[in-house]
C-alpha cells in the first residue's frame, strides 16, 4: 500500500487524474480528513479534492507506472 500527498487547482485536473487512475486494475482512493472516496469516482473526487491537498491511498505496491503518470499532480 502507498500513500502519496496530490493537490488539484482546476476541476480538469481532476477529471484527468481519474481518467490515469480508472487505466490501473487496483484499487485507490482518496482521503481528506476523515472521508474517503473511490479515486476512481469524477463525482467523489471532485467533492472531496478541489483547491486541497489530498492523500492518495494505493491498494498496491507495484504501482510505478502510475506514479510518474500522476507526477504533476504531487503535492
């Protein structure tokens, strides 16, 4: 499991980084204070995420294609 802090100013940042997501077959989700939400979900992410710095939570280990994908989006 991997913990990585990312940050979202626009609402198509958002939309992108879900997009990257959904192509990887293990689970994520997304964490801000005590809700979590499928990173998987546009509608969950974009409630939670916008304008804040979020954990990330992978449900994997092997997971360094992903990671450079969503580079740009670390906090």
């Amino acid at each position: 499991m991997k913990h990585i802090l990312v940050k979202f100013d626009q609402a198509d940042q958002i939309i992108n980084f879900v997009r990257i997501i959904n192509r990887y077959s293990y689970d994520a989700d997304v964490k801000c204070g005590s809700r979590v939400v499928d990173a998987k979900s546009v509608v969950g992410v974009l409630s939670l995420a916008k304008s804040k710095t979020v954990e990330l939570i992978l449900h994997t280990d092997e997971c360094d294609g992903l990671l450079e994908e969503i580079a740009p989006y670390a906090a």
